[in-house]
C-alpha cells in the first residue's frame, strides 16, 4: 500500500502526539521535566523495511511490544541506554539497588511508557482498543533486533514507520529509534480514520 506525502505527514503528527503525551508521564514518574521529538520519520513497506536499519557498531538495548495488526520496537544504543536509565533512575536510592537487571527493566518501563502512550493515540484516531503485550527485553545489533521484530510482525503485508526520537531532561540529552510495523489492514484502518 502507498502512503502519500500528506499520510505520511499525519502519521507523524500522531507518532509526535504520542511521544508528547510520552513526556508528561515521565516526568511525573521522575519529578524531572523531559522532552523529546521526532527528529525525523522514515517509511517503508514490504521487502525494504529490513534496510531501514543500518548494521551499527557496538550493543543496543531493544524493546519488542505486540498488539493486533502492529508491532512496535524501541532500540536504544548501548551507552545512550545506561544514560537513559540514569536519568529515569536518579533519586530512586537504596531502593533501586535491589532491583535485578535495573538497566534493562528500567529500557523496558521508558520503552513501556513511549510505546503505549503513542499506541494510546492510534488507538484513540481508530476508535477502538489496542491491547499491547507486555514488553520483550532484547539486546544485540540493531539491524537483528529489527529481525526479530519483524519475525513478530506480518512481515509481507508490513509497513513501517521509523522515527528518530531526541530525549532530554536535565540530566540527559540522548535519542533512540522507534519503529512501528502496521500490517496492510490496520494501516488502511488508520489512514481512513484520519481521512486523507
């Protein structure tokens, strides 16, 4: 399925609506002011959503959630995922220093909040639910953490949309990428929801 320049406009809004919405739960979980945008989106479908994702040096941190017709996938650079969770940490103390696995389970709880509040606003465009699994902590390159989410996707029928989104707060000033994978027929749902 295409998507015109105009779709792909609104899609952003929406994906931007999402991570705004994104901000203010963090910063009420954090007691910090966050902010982050989408630098830049990126759509493909079909065969040619794999080259989206570059083969990158060094570990990244993924975070893998499913719901009908979609799958989305946060993927943070190694040195950016400590510099996140830092951040999103700080002032937790003693407490947090009995938490297994902190840096992973605090990518995921970040990735939790990002992905389901811009899942929140597809849903909310589509008028109807959209349940999304609990998150699978992956790690590894990044182009074979796209693998595994496209292994979890429909991945003939996919279309994807990949967004560089810039995360600061005062202690933090990093990005990760978000993609999304929409099967043909909620893509076409959504695209006749928004009207264009």
């Amino acid at each position: 399925m295409n998507v015109t320049a105009d779709q792909q406009k609104v899609l952003a809004a929406l994906i931007e609506q999402g991570i705004d919405k994104s901000t203010e739960r963090l910063a009420q979980m954090t007691k910090t002011r966050w902010e982050m945008s989408t630098m830049s989106l990126t759509t493909a479908s079909g065969d040619r959503i794999q080259t989206l994702v570059a083969p990158a040096a060094g570990t990244h941190y993924g975070v893998c959630f499913t719901a009908p017709g979609a799958t989305f996938v946060a993927m943070f650079p190694g040195e950016s995922a400590r510099r996140v969770v830092q951040a999103f940490t700080k002032g937790g103390g003693e407490r947090l220093k009995a938490v297994a696995d902190l840096e992973k389970n605090a990518i995921a709880e970040i990735s939790n909040i990002l992905v389901n509040a811009v899942a929140g606003v597809i849903a909310d465009t589509l008028d109807r639910a959209l349940i999304v699994s609990a998150p699978e902590i992956l790690e590894g390159a990044k182009n074979k953490l796209m693998e595994t989410a496209l292994r979890r996707s429909d991945n003939k029928n996919s279309f994807a949309l990949m967004s560089y989104v810039s995360m600061s707060s005062s202690d933090l000033s990093t990005d990760c990428l978000l993609v999304i994978l929409l099967n043909s027929e909620l893509l076409e749902n959504l695209l006749t929801a928004i009207e264009i």
